[in-house]
C-alpha cells in the first residue's frame, strides 16, 4: 500500500494553480509524531508532502521514524528550503527527494509565484547531488504556460541525472480551487507527444515506463477515460494534516477516519471502507495523479513489477522508437473527445502579490465547502 501524508498546508510558494498557501494549517495543530507512530511497517511507497514539507521543523525526527516503516521515502517538496534537507540526506542518501519546477525563469516563478525559484531548486538539486543522493528529481504540472519547454526540462533533468516527474492540472479538495481546467488542451497533448518520445529513447527503463504514465495524462487532458481503474482505499490512501484519512485528494466524501482519535487496523476494519470503495469504483472523476496513476500501473503481488498493459505499452513502443518508427497516438487516445472549455479561464499569478491569509483551524468544517471537484 501507499500512503500520502500532508504534514502541513503551510507553504511558502504562492502557486497559480494551488491556493494551500492562502489557507495554512496552525502549526500546533498539524499531525504529530505520536499520530504518525500508529502507521504499520510494510508500506509500500511514502510520500511526504504539504504544503511544504521543510516547514515541519521536526521534519527530521518524522524521517527517522517513518523511514524504517516504508520501502520507499520520499519527500515532495518545492526546494526552496533545500538547506532543510540536507542532514536528512547525509543520514539516509537513497530517500528520493522531488522538487517542484515548472519551468526556467519566469516559467516557474510566475507560476510558483516564487522569487528566484528555479535557481534556489537547481542550486539544491547539486548540491543534494554533491552529498550523496541517489534519487533526486523535479516534479513539474504540465500546463498551457509551461508544456512548450517540458522536452528542455527533461532533457535538462536527463544531462544531469535527476528524474523528471509529470503531473497535469486537476482539481481536488485541498488546492482550494477548482478551475484548474487547460485553455488548449491539444496544444498540451502536442507537446506531451514529443515527451513520450523523448522518454522512450533514452536506456532508463524508469523513462520508459514514465511515458506510459505520460500517455494516461495524455488521455485525462483529452477527456478520454481513465486508461487503469483506480485503486484508492485498497492501494493507496491520504493522510490530511488534521489526520484524517482519505482515499484520494480529489473528493472530501472518501473518507476513512482518523488517525489521531483511532488506530489503524479501527480504521480498516470499520464499515465505511466498503462503502468508499464502492464509491471509488464508481467513481467518475476522470483523474490521473501520480498516486493514483503509479499504484495502477504495478502489481498487486509484487508491486516493484509492472503490470501487464503498461509493460506491453511499454515494449511495443520502445521497439517501434528503437527502430526509427512513431508512435501512433491516435491507437490509444481519441483527441476527437478534446473539451475545448468555452470559457478560457485564467489563472492569476501571485508573484508579487499579497493575498490575505486565511489560517484553517481543526475545529473548522473542512472540505465541504470548497465546491465540486470535477477533472473535466
Ligand atoms: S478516480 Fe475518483 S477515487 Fe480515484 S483518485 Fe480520482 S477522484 Fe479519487
């Protein structure tokens, strides 16, 4: 199983298309190290997030206690605390570090709504490189302001030896927006194309199985289905700052429990976990983040092996690359389907711009009022 925790909603990056940082948590009030104690050994896959998750000042005792338990760590966080990381580093070298990046220069500042972003990410990047990081990388949301330079942006990640992770616009209760709609969604699928290709070239094997996922972001973007169903609440779960459990970070209704007031196997045995599940099945939400999108992609069993359709995906296109052809996109996503959205929306950057905070309380009625989520 995977499990996503939220640390904080505290963030020190003004993002366009996440607004986390005009609704921060009270730190006093975030889950805590007694909370976190209660998840088993044998995870999976953990990811530590926000937020941002260097705002956690005992980031480092949550690593030392949770490292043990998972089989992969990971740590997502917008790298402009970098420094933050780096005795974590020392101490566990093979925990995979992604810091988001849009872009370079103003690509990722205005859409960040960060000063000098990308440079203070690069910067971290070496010099995490330098003391020993296995798995480093950027993790960047392909939209209309950045898909022109994403190939640069692998090719960068690719000369230097860090990964390059992909995501897409899509709504979800804790960004506190749901506009997060493309304006020319085959723009962005053109682009995409070139970065499948791109991905399936080189001898990462890593790569190749990324353009598959690539191809399903393709396939949201373009309003076709889902290309695997979702497994949330069996293979994957969130965990809010609050320690409520969810399914997904899409839809307020799944949720589980709570972590801090139950104990985990509570939560698993309750009678609610069928229903959500349920609920997940049916769900229509046609959505394809990476936690959704990676769990699908392996095997249950043996969740270090992928499964079927994306490694026959996977070996019929690198062949077809290999030897000089072209992938043929329209065999797998119908771009017929594109929802060209009759209002073009636009997305406010906040780079200098000072927005009133508003600080969510845990005595608040969270979620419910933030609309619904729809990933059109
Ligand atoms: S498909 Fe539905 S249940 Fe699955 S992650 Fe998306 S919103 Fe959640």
């Amino acid at each position: 199983m995977d499990v996503c925790v939220i640390l904080t909603y505290r963030c020190n990056s003004k993002c366009s298309m996440c607004y986390v940082w005009q609704n921060p948590t009270k730190a006093d009030e975030e889950i805590s190290l007694n909370t976190l104690r209660k998840i088993p050994s044998g995870i999976d896959y953990l990811n530590l997030t926000g937020g941002e998750p260097t705002l956690r000042l005992d980031l480092p005792e949550i690593v030392d206690l949770l490292y043990p338990k998972a089989m992969t760590l990971e740590i997502s966080s917008n790298g402009l605390l970098s420094e933050r990381l780096e005795p974590i580093i020392r101490k566990y070298p093979d925990i995979k570090i992604r810091f988001s990046l849009e872009g370079f220069g103003e690509t990722n500042n205005m859409i960040r709504g960060e000063r000098d972003g990308d440079k203070k990410k690069i910067d971290g990047l070496f010099r995490l490189k330098k003391l020993g990081a296995k798995d480093i990388g950027i993790a960047t949301v392909i939209q209309d302001d950045n898909s022109e330079g994403v190939v640069e942006l692998f090719r960068f990640a690719k000369k230097h030896g860090f990964e390059l992770a992909t995501s897409t616009l899509h709504n979800g209760f804790q960004f506190h927006k749901s506009d997060n709609f493309p304006y020319d969604r085959l723009k962005i699928a053109k682009y995409m194309e070139d970065l499948i290709a791109e991905m399936l070239k080189g001898v990462n094997v890593k790569n190749w199985f990324r353009a598959y996922l690539n191809m399903g972001l393709m396939a949201k973007l373009l309003g076709n289905r889902r290309m695997l169903p979702c497994a949330a609440a069996e293979d994957f779960i969130f965990i809010d700052p609050w320690s409520d459990v969810y399914a997904c970070n899409v839809r307020p209704d799944l949720k589980l429990g709570n972590l801090e007031t139950q104990d985990w196997d509570e939560i698993w045995n309750s009678p609610s976990v069928e229903e959500v599940r349920e609920k997940v099945h049916n769900c229509t939400q046609n959505c394809w983040m990476v936690g959704s999108a990676k769990t699908a992609m392996r095997q249950k069993k043996y969740p270090k092996l992928p499964s079927a359709g994306p490694l026959l995906w996977v070996v019929y296109n690198k062949l077809k690359i290999m030897f000089g052809g072209k992938i043929n996109f329209e065999r797998y996503i119908d771009n017929k389907t594109a929802a060209q959205d009759k209002q073009v929306y636009y997305r406010e950057f906040y780079l200098n711009k000072d927005v009133k905070r508003n600080i969510q309380l845990k005595s608040d009625n969270h979620y419910s009022i933030f609309g619904k989520f729809i990933n059109k």
